[in-house]
C-alpha cells in the first residue's frame, strides 16, 4: 500500500511566486513544479493574494487582463487560504511593512518555511517559528 505523501506547507514571497510564473522555464522552474506535483501546498492569505494580482498588473510586465488571470490560475488553486485572526499572530519587528503579512501568514498556516529572497525577512531567519529560507536553499531541499 502506497503511502500518502503530504504536502509542505510553505510560504513564498510574491516576489518568487511572480518570477516562478512569468518565466516558467527559468530558475524557480523547480518552485513552481512542485506546486504543480503537490509537493508543496503554498499557504496565501486575503492580504497576499491580493498583493499578487496587484503586482501582476503592474505595467512593467506589459500582461493583458487575460494574461494575469491565467497565471493567476497556475497559481492559486493550488494554494491553501488561510485566515489570519484578530488579533494577528505575534511576529518579530519588521523594517518592512509590507513583509508582516507573510510572518503573519507563515504562523497562522503553521507554515514549514518561508521561502523568500528578500533581505529584510531573511535576516529574521534565526528569531522566527518556522525557517526563512532563500528560493536556492529550499529547492536543494526539493531535490534530496
């Protein structure tokens, strides 16, 4: 009897997220995968998934409304939504604003990492609930 392989629960920066689904066949190729193989099961809150249709229109990527909504659905439905709480979840101090979402997030889902290239989250890494790790180290970890 073959065992049920369950997915890591993982949170991914949207800056990740954009580049694994605007260049399919570039280095977060293996992200975006393991996504795709339910290796992983990406955790998104209101707040992130809307910071992501956001800046898939953002005019520097030049993508028609129809462009964004498919790579959109390469996406999220394979993502677990998850309710951050009132009052949210505790996390470390923050230099950016916009990144307490994803900490916020990766506590509430009891996320397995959170996978980022941003230096303001990684410099978190040893202070937080679950590892902060870069796009590179968590593909090595896909790999193995």
């Amino acid at each position: 009897m073959k065992r049920a392989v369950i997915p890591l629960r993982v949170v991914i920066d949207t800056n990740l997220v954009l580049s694994a689904l605007v260049f399919p066949q570039g280095r977060l190729t293996p992200l975006r995968q393991a996504w795709q193989a339910n290796r992983i099961q990406p955790l998104v809150s209101r707040v992130t998934a809307a910071e992501l249709v956001r800046v898939l229109a953002y005019p520097k990527f030049k993508l028609t409304a129809d462009e964004q909504q498919e790579l959109l659905a390469d996406y999220l439905p394979y993502c677990k939504t998850v309710r951050i709480p009132e009052p949210p979840p505790k996390t470390p101090a923050c230099r950016d604003a916009f990144d307490v979402p994803f900490l916020q997030l990766a506590v509430a889902g009891k996320a397995q990492a959170l996978v980022t290239g941003d230096q303001d989250l990684l410099c978190l890494a040893g202070n937080f609930a679950c590892p902060i790790i870069t796009a590179d180290q968590f593909i090595n970890t896909l790999v193995q």
